[in-house]
C-alpha cells in the first residue's frame, strides 16, 4: 500500500538536544512538507520541499533544519535552538502540477515530541 | 499565502443528524480544500472544489462555494459517531501553499 510513514510515533528531547524526525513516502510524490500542531489549533508550516535538493522555509522554520537527499524521504531535524518543541508533528506528500502546490496532500500520523 | 477560518469551533449533534461546518478567506482562490483529522492521526483529504464551481458531493459530503462571499461550507448528512473528528479548509491562492485554520471539532453522539 502506498503512504507516508513517520517514525518515531512518541519522541523525547533533553535539554540541549537534536533529535531527527522520520518521514518515508512511496506515492512518487515531488512535493514533501513538515507541519508543527499544538494542542486545539491548526497546522503551521515549517519548511517544504518541491524537488530533491531543494528546500524552502515556512512560516516558523527557525531552530528547524530538513535535508532531501532523495525523493521519499524528508527528514525533520530540531535543533536545540527551537526553545519550545513540545508538539505533534506531521509530515505530508503531494505531486503537484509542474509549479504549483496546490494538489491534495497525504499526511503521515504524526510524531508527538515531547522534553524531557 | 491565507488562511482559512472555520466556524463554529466546536459542533455536537447526535447520531443521525446533519452537520455543517462554515470556511472563511479573504482574496481569491484557485481551489478549496476540505480535511478531517481523527485525535492523535495525520490529515485525510476529503474534498476539493474548484473556483468555477459551486457545489460538489463525496457521499454523505456536500462542499459548496461561494466565491463572491468568499466562503464555503461542508455539510455531512446522516452523521455518525465515527464522523467525530476536527475537519479542517484550506484555501489556495496560485503560487502559494495550503494553509490551514484552527478547524471545526465536531462530535456526533450515538
């Protein structure tokens, strides 16, 4: 079946700490994002990816880094400079038309990171 | 890029009932997309309607648009407990990502 996998599902960081979230997806999709939600509200985008090798920021993109290496998978890294990284974290894949980013898009199941 | 507001925040019916759900923006669209989100799971895409139209149906969904008030509304018919969920618009302007408000959580009581 194709889909997206996020992995871990439950993730804790000390203080001082990066931790690397998964996101694996074998739709073939171009398009690939990494969403922070907290508690009751809606999705913010922290940084999204149209083509391997390329990578833009989103709206809170700081004390985050992502890398794409290859076309189904996009790695979440937070670094020890997000002060405040307690969230459910969602990553998600589209295959939109050349240009535009505006295809439905295929969500994960999250990751819920917590501090320590 | 714009965000779309839901309302109301919160919705409880019973089983059988209809909901509607409410989606606000602000400048013009290309498309409007419609997601449910099940406590603790990813997004699920359920509908997307078009600028150029006006109505739309997925089974029990109904999505209707309306460009010149900038809203649109999603409508589940003869709901369910397992319709219990936050659903979520995203208007999308060209050239610009999906955005998402805070959504609509509704709860269907058996």
């Amino acid at each position: 079946d194709g889909g997206i996998t996020q992995s871990p599902k439950y993730l804790f960081r000390k203080e001082g700490q990066n931790v690397t979230l998964s996101c694996e997806q074998n739709l073939n999709h171009d398009a690939m994002y990494w969403y922070r939600q907290d508690p009751g509200q809606g999705l913010r985008l922290i940084y999204y990816s149209q083509i391997v090798n390329d990578f833009q920021k989103g709206d809170i993109a700081e004390g985050y880094s992502v890398s794409r290496e290859k076309k189904e998978s996009f790695p979440l890294t937070v670094t020890s400079a997000q002060k405040n990284p307690t969230a459910f974290y969602l990553c998600a894949s589209s295959s939109p038309p050349r240009g535009l980013l505006n295809q439905p898009q295929h969500f994960g199941d999250g990751t819920r990171l917590s501090i320590l | 890029s714009q965000q779309g507001e839901e309302d109301p925040q919160a919705l409880s019916i019973q089983e059988g009932e209809n909901a509607t759900m409410n989606c606000s923006y602000k400048t013009s669209i290309n498309n409007l997309q419609w997601y449910r989100q099940n406590s603790g799971r990813g997004l699920v895409h359920l509908i997307l309607i078009r600028s150029n139209e006006r109505e739309k149906h997925s089974g029990r969904l109904r999505v209707t648009l309306d460009t010149s008030k900038k809203s649109s509304s999603l409508l589940i018919t003869a709901s369910r407990a397992a319709d219990t969920a936050s659903y979520f618009c995203a208007p999308e302007t060209s050239g610009s990502r999906l955005t998402f408000g805070e959504g609509t959580q509704l709860t269907v009581n058996p």
